[in-house]
C-alpha cells in the first residue's frame, strides 16, 4: 500500500491518492482542478484509478472528479445527501468497498457540510488512515458557515457547528489512536481557522493538542468554532454548485481562453486584472484596473475580489506568469469568465503615486488610514488609532465610505493586499491621492487594543 499526498500551495489543497500495490489500483480522495498529476502518478506505478472520492461539494476549489471518472472509468463515490448531478455511487455510513487487500468505508460527519464524508482505510481489519475531508484538520476543524445559501442541502452555521461538535466525538475521536488523519486542507485554507503547519497527523495527537477536541461542552463548542472566522470569498457558493454537477475538461477549457496580441482593444465596463509587480502597475497601468499580483493566494483573492459572474481581462508581465494566472483561475472554475489574458499592460496612462513613509509616520493625522484587514485582524492588532477597517473582499462595495477630502493611506499585514486594495481605492475615489503603505507596515508597531 502506498499513499500519496498532493498539494496545491495556493489553496492549502491536499489530495491523496491510495495505491493498492497487490491490485495494481488506485482511488483518489479530493483530486484537484488538473488532473495530470493523478494520470502521472498512476503511470509512474502501473496502474489503473478504479475509484474517487469526494469528502463533500468543495467550496474554494474545482474537483476534477467527473472529468477523470470519464476518462478512466474511475467510480466517483459520494454521500447520497449532496445530491450530485453526475453518475455516482452513495456512499454513507455502512457503505465499504475494497480494493485488493485495502477496505474503505463511510462516516458521515456532518459539521463542515450536512453531506461531509469521512473515509477509514484499513488493511487485513486494522485501521490505517482516515481521509477526513474539512471536518477534522490538523489542530483545528473545517468552518461550519459556508452551507447556509449553497449547495442542494443546506444548514445554518449553528446547526452545523453542532453537527461537528457530534462528527468529532462520535465518530472520529472513537477511531484508534495510531490512525492516520489526512485532511483537504492545511494552514491558510479558507475552509478554516487553521495554522498548524503540518500536512498529517493521528488520531491521538488531535485528541492531545487539537483545541477543539478538549473536553468541553457543546455549547461552548459552537461559541469557539463559530467565533473569529475568515471572510467568505465571493466565488465559494459558485464552487460548491460546480462541484455538485462536475467542472469541465481542464487542458480544453484553458485553452480556450483567448490571448490578445499587443494593441487589443479592451471591452469598456469588463474588469482589467493586472497581475504585474505592484511597483510596475504603479508606474503605468490601464485606468480602473486591479492589481492583484501573481503569487501569494492570488486565486484566492481573484475570487475573494471579482465575483463569479464578472468577465474579467487578465494582464501579465510575461507568458508564463499568463500561463500561470490563467491555470490558478481555473483551479478556482473562473476560466470561462476570462475575456482575454494579455502580456503586459494594454494601456499605461494611470499612475500612482509613491507614499512618503517618514512624512506618514511624523503625521498620520494628516492621512485617511484605511485597514484593509480582516476584522478580527483589525480588532486584536491594531497599528493605527482612528483607522477605517473596509476588509478587502468588501473593498470595491464600499469604497465609497471612505472621506477623500485627505489624502488616503491603504494598509493591510504585509503588503500584498494592500497593493490589490489601494488599486481598488484609487479608481473608487478619482479626484484623491490615494497612497499604499505596502510593505513597510511592517515598520509600524502594535497598538494596544482599545
């Protein structure tokens, strides 16, 4: 038996697929929107994918489940609850199926989603691993708000919190200590409020160091999980309905996004995503456009910024960082919504200016500080008295709350978002100096919380 994780760095995605090496088969838990690597790995070991996996309807990435179920003839096994639109097999609590000597049976562990699966793998009766999708993670659990509007089968956060409180303590912690915990997402995954690094763990250790599995009642349970969790990015219930009916062809749908050659014509009233160096977009970029920059998250905040009913234009300082853009769109379902990728900048006749740090420091009463921060961000660390906290994916919804009747200072934790939030201000506020404090916000020590 082999198990192979696969990580996309970008969403905090894990997947895994679990070679049977007697049988020369293989079945894949949460695959990505790309499903080369899959194709690869069974080359790689001569054999065959006989089935998959979906833990539940994913909200902050598209699953290539029906594309390698057809090219393969893979069986996509899922909960009955979600109801999905494409050929599949219920797989619920007492379901089980083999592969070779391996055994792999249901949990339904409602709490992330009402139609959250667990998965335990097993060898000769002995319990190896569980895949545990976004209901159990390392040191924490998946968030229990994103199901309210979304998917066929929905739930109030409350509910679910409570759901999760059961899934974790009835039917995960009563697995054996040694057994493997391999979940769909790591630190920096939206689906949570995780920072544990490590990428497995075991049943023990959880139940050791995990905060949320402590003895502790349900109610108190529902207060911590419900409690500080991330923003909901535009484009996640638009994810949980793709998945639900399966996502096109990969390869095919990115190459039909069209490539505009040097002089194109934008379409007025598409949004222009620049993906350039913030130091280049400030020095010329097409007005009204959005730096949003290549790396860091940068699918994240794509659909965190632009919703999933927006065509869009996307600009890079070359062909492959376009490549690369256009790849991390898709790994989020957004390649239909691209008018056009373009390398460079179709026009550079908008500017902006470059902030004064020392003057800023010696009078940030003479600015408008916008924090573009989370809230819960804005609350515990705060850097400036008086500040303005409009959270990024709401920025270009309420831009217009901000005075311009001074000149505005955009900041956020490290720099990049700041450089996507004051593009956002300075198109909203036409008229206003709008400056980005970027990176040096590092410099600006905590204040004490008010």
């Amino acid at each position: 038996m082999k198990i192979e994780q696969f990580e996309d760095k970008g969403l905090a995605h894990y997947s895994y697929a679990v070679l049977s090496e007697s049988a020369r088969e293989i079945v894949l838990v949460d695959p990505a929107r790309d499903p080369q690597p899959y194709y690869d790995f069974a080359r790689q070991h001569d054999a065959r994918i006989v089935a998959i996996l979906e833990t539940h309807p994913h909200a902050d990435f598209v699953s290539s489940h029906v594309e390698i179920a057809a090219a393969t003839g893979a069986v996509i096994r899922v909960s009955q609850l979600l109801g999905a639109d494409y050929a599949h097999e219920a797989f619920d609590e007492g379901d089980a199926f083999a592969v070779g000597q391996l055994t792999f049976r249901a949990l339904n562990t409602p709490g992330h989603s009402p139609d959250s699966v667990s998965t335990v793998l097993s060898r000769e009766g002995k319990d190896i691993a569980v895949f545990t999708g976004d209901t159990l993670l390392i040191g924490d659990v998946g968030r229990p708000d994103l199901r309210e509007t979304a998917g066929k089968l929905t739930a109030k956060r409350e509910e679910l919190a409570k759901q999760m409180y059961h899934s974790t303590r009835a039917k995960l912690m009563p697995l054996a200590n040694d057994v493997l915990v391999y979940p769909a997402h790591g630190a920096g995954s939206l689906c949570s409020k995780a920072t544990n690094t490590a990428n497995h763990s075991t049943i023990g250790a959880e139940k050791n160091g995990n905060p949320a599995l402590r003895p502790q009642s349900e109610e108190d349970f529902v207060k911590a999980l419900l409690a500080d969790q991330p923003f909901i990015p535009k484009y996640f219930g638009y994810d949980v309905d793709l998945n639900k009916k399966g996502a096109p062809a990969f390869a095919p749908s990115v190459a039909q996004v069209p490539r505009l050659v040097a002089g194109t014509a934008l379409e007025a009233g598409v949004v222009v995503v620049d993906t350039r160096p913030e130091a280049d977009f400030k020095r010329g970029h097409a007005a009204g456009a959005l730096n949003i920059q290549q790396g860091a998250k940068f699918e994240t905040w794509l659909g965190a910024i632009v919703g999933p009913t927006e065509r869009f234009y996307l600009l890079a300082a070359d062909e492959k960082t376009l490549t690369d853009v256009v790849r991390k769109a898709a790994s989020i379902g957004y390649e239909p919504l691209i008018a056009g990728g373009l390398v460079g900048t179709p026009s550079a006749e908008a500017t902006m200016p470059r902030l004064d740090v020392a003057q800023f420091r010696q009078h940030p009463d003479q600015y408008t500080i916008v924090d573009i921060r989370n809230p819960s961000e804005h609350i515990h660390e705060p850097l400036f008295a008086d500040s303005l906290n409009i959270p990024l994916p709401e920025l270009r919804e309420r831009a217009g709350e901000i005075p311009p009747h001074k000149p505005v200072v955009v900041h956020c934790a490290g720099g990049y978002r700041s450089a996507a939030g004051s593009s956002i201000v300075a198109t909203a506020l036409p008229g206003t100096q709008v400056l980005d404090l970027g990176e040096a916000v590092k410099t600006f020590p905590a204040q004490q919380p008010a």
